[in-house]
C-alpha cells in the first residue's frame, strides 16, 4: 500500500477514469495497485525515483504516463488507450507521448547489442546511423545504411534494426506472470467490485501469452513476411516494410519507410483526411475480414505509432510483433450473425454464437442478449459491423461467452483504430459501417461470376455467405421489412406493447 499511496495511485486512477464509468475506478484502481506492489524490490524502487524526478508540480496524468512508461504492459495499456475519445483529451496527450518516445537507450548500447548478435558491422557492408529514430515499449529503432553488393541484394539502400532494449525480456517476463495473478485477484472480488464473473485469470493469461510475442522478434519476422503475402497487390496503396537479411531472435532488420503518423497534421497536409480513413478500415478491417484465406492476418497493435502516411501518399504499416488470425469458422460466424439480423431471426445468430464460444453456454442469458440487440433492428436501425461488436461484447459480458484470443484482439483493434480515425478525419471520425458495408459490395459484385458455378451451400468466398444464404436473404427480407412497419405502427399506436423477442422472422 506504502508504493501506491507515495505514487498517488488514487489520484492518477481517478484521472484515467471518465466519471460515465465511475463504478470501475475501485476495481480498476485496486486492479493497478496489485499489480504495481507486487513488482520485485529493484523495480519498485526505480519506479520511486523516476516518480520522485517529475517533482510535486506533476499532475495525475503525467504520473500515469510515467508510470506506464516504466512497465511495458502498462505501456502497451496506454497505446491501445491514447486514442479513446472518452478519455480526458489531456490525458490522452499524455498518452500518445507513448505511441513514439524519444530514444533514451544510448547508441553505444544499442551498436553492442546488435554486434553481439550479428558481429561487426562495416565488414558486412553496414553503417549505423548517429542517432536512433525512436523508442518503442520493448524496442528501440536504429537507421542504418548498406552498401553497394551487401547481403540485401546488389544496390545500396537504407534500413532500420529494430532492437529489444537492454533487460526488456526480464522485465516484460515479470509483469506477464503477475498479469494471471491480477486476474485471480479481481476472480476472488467480483461481488465487492460489482464486476461481472468474466474469469479474468484465464482472460489475462491470454493476454498473457500474445504480449510475450513483442519480445520474439523471430516471430516477428515471420508474420512480417505473411503480412506482405497477404497484401500482394496492395503495393499501390500500402507499404509493408521489406525484410532484411541481418535478423536475429533479438533484432529485426527491414527496410526504412519514410513518412509521419497518420495522426499528425504535416501529413494531412498532403493527403485527403476521408480517403486516408477509408484506406486505414479497408487494409486493416475489411481486407482481413473479406479474405478467402483458411487464416486471415491482421495487425494486432494498430496504435498512430504504427501507421505512417509516406512521402508518396501511401499507408506504411509498421511493427508485426503482435498480429493475429481470423479462421474461416469465425468469419462465417459474423457473416451469420449480419445475415439472422437482417431478417430478425434469432436462431443464426445463437447458433453462430455458440459455435464462436470455447465453452457451453448454458441458460437463458444469450437468448436476451440477442433479444435486446435485436429490438433496435426491428425499429429500422441497420445491423452493421459497429453493431454485431456491441452484441459480442454483451455476450461475453453478460452471458459468459468465451471467445479466443484472436478474436478478443481483433476486437481491441477496433477500439484502437475508432480513436485513431476520429483524429485522422477530424469531428467525430468516419462511418465505418458505411466504408465496411461499400467494402462488402464491392466484394459481393467481384464474387458474382464465380458464383454461377459454385454449389449451393458453398461458402468458399470473401463475403463468407453461400448462394442459399443469398436466397435466404432475398425471399426473407420482404417479410423483414413488412415486419419492421408494422412494428413501428405498433409502437406509434401502442407504445411499449410492439413484439421485441424476434424468435424468428421467415416466410
């Protein structure tokens, strides 16, 4: 407690915290505290005195970035929260400071480590440059020059080393075995903290084993050179960064993009806010969603440091650390649930939830959840992508779905990206549901002669539904629409009395 309270813990949770979710401060404070006094001694101390150096003038929210700074689970926490326009809009300043920190690494120590890995580098045709470009929560990025005849192929060219910090690996070691302990804390205290029973250990050990990827940078490189398969033809639009061969457990060499975050306003300067927004949903949203692939790759970590706009007008996708993969099960599944919606027909979507789920899902909770997401559809309200996440959410929340880890990501990376397209695009930010549903059509037309000879329930396509879904979809939704009419009528003429279950709708 004597850790917290010289941190002023209470103070800088209160400061995170917007007042609409005031009911979270006790868990989410008691949640940190845990956490930050159960870190070994050393670490304790040094977190102390780096507190201590911003004097007593400091504010909550410099502290809370601070101390985000020194943990890089918290450091990965406020880059998926720098953007959340719920958030203080001086909190989020703070916040964003982690997207891309001034290097503090010295360059003496970074040369050793990368000759550790890799031996001298002039020999091998290789030239650091005087000062590193940026630092990362587990890494530090190093330019580099290679000469004429290198390893890279025969001209010369620039790159960057990406490179795992000194101590970085015990350090992210100790928080993520603490990260399954705070779950089992908050598993024992959810009737004090009025949380749902989530079973939080078993959620954080997921998480638990995604962030022990920042530090693999093998794994890395390999989902580096997926991503550039998986966005072969893209070359006019996106720039993955190309592999380079001087890579080890601990660095990764690629090629050098230049540009700035998509974020800043020297580089909306030169490009259309909307297309640029649009760009972002369709390479980061739609293109894995969309993709005929067995497993679609998506970036995982989608936060303004990794998204440049470059000199050429193109969207530079950086750090493949952290990604993951929609299989064909879990997009058919959201084509399901999108396909019961609009035809108020709550057997797919139950089905569909069901097949997403690691566990049973026993009682009646599933069946209101789906109920009462379906209300507004049968008001007219249009099912869309924004929609079917507020349904998963409420699932899990309150019937106890259990989904997996890769969906749980792709998840967070559409809280992360909504923040980042409403500063891309200024106000309020994009309609995704309009770039994804225009996305869909555009797929759905593409699809449309292969479909003449495809068999009836075959679903081997990007949109993920099959001829008899189609035909489900064009003889029901008459009823559909006749059905949303007459409940609107209903409600004009008898308030509250219109039919909200939606057990089904068809002809």
């Amino acid at each position: 407690m004597l850790l917290w309270d010289q941190l002023g813990g209470e103070q800088m949770i209160a400061a995170a915290v917007p007042e609409a979710y005031a009911s979270y401060r006790a868990p989410i404070a008691a949640a940190v505290r845990f956490f930050v006094e159960s870190l070994p001694g050393p670490r304790a101390i040094a977190i102390l005195a780096e507190q201590m150096v911003l004097g007593p003038s400091a504010g909550a929210s410099e502290r809370l970035m601070e101390l985000a700074r020194s943990c890089p689970v918290l450091h990965k926490l406020g880059q998926v929260l720098a953007r959340d326009r719920r958030l203080d809009p001086g909190l989020r300043a703070e916040l964003q400071r982690l997207e891309s920190m001034e290097p503090e690494v010295p360059m003496e120590a970074i040369r050793a480590l990368i000759e550790q890995d890799l031996g001298p580098l002039e020999p091998q045709g290789l030239a650091l440059e005087p000062t590193a470009l940026a630092e990362a929560s587990v890494a530090v990025v190093v330019p580099f020059r290679y000469r004429e005849g290198s390893a890279a192929g025969p001209g010369p060219g620039r790159g960057v080393f990406k490179v795992l910090k000194p101590g970085i690996e015990e350090r992210l070691d100790q928080e993520l075995a603490l990260l399954e302990d705070v779950g089992a804390f908050l598993d024992e205290r959810c009737a004090e903290f009025g949380i749902p029973p989530l079973d939080y250990q078993d959620i954080f050990a997921q998480v638990r084993e995604r962030l022990g990827h920042e530090v693999r940078l093998d794994i890395e490189q390999r989902h580096l050179a997926s991503a550039r398969e998986a966005y072969e033809g893209w070359e006019a639009t996106v720039r993955i960064p190309r592999p380079l061969p001087w890579s080890s457990r601990r660095i990764t060499a690629m090629e050098r993009i230049d540009g700035r975050k998509v974020t800043e306003g020297g580089a909306l300067a030169r490009v259309d806010r909307g297309r640029l927004a649009r760009r972002i949903v369709e390479a980061l949203i739609a293109h894995p969603l969309w993709s005929t692939a067995p497993s679609a790759l998506f970036h995982a970590d989608p936060h303004a440091g990794n998204l440049l706009v470059t000199d050429d007008g193109r969207l530079g996708i950086l750090d493949w650390s952290l990604a993951g993969t929609l299989g064909k099960r879990e997009r058919e599944a959201m084509g399901q649930v999108l396909q019961g919606a609009l035809m108020l027909d709550a057997r797919p979507i139950l089905e569909a939830l069901r097949s997403l789920s690691s566990r049973a899902v026993a009682g009646p909770a599933l069946e209101q959840v789906v109920a009462k997401h379906l209300r507004p559809v049968g008001r007219g309200h249009l099912p869309g992508f924004t929609w079917m996440m507020g349904l998963l959410d409420e699932a899990v929340q309150e019937a106890r779905l259990r989904v997996g880890a890769d969906l749980m990501m792709f998840r967070r990376v559409l809280l992360m990206l909504e923040g980042v397209l409403a500063d891309v695009e200024g106000g309020g930010g994009p309609d995704l549901d309009a770039i994804l549903i225009a996305s869909f059509v555009r797929q759905l037309v593409g699809e449309w002669p292969g479909r003449a000879l495809a068999l009836p329930r075959s679903r081997a396509f990007g949109t993920h539904l099959s001829n008899a879904d189609l035909m489900q979809l064009a003889l029901t939704l008459p009823w559909t629409t006749a059905r949303v009419g007459l409940d609107w009528w209903q409600e004009v003429l008898a308030p509250g009395q219109a039919d909200a279950s939606f057990p089904a709708c068809s002809p």
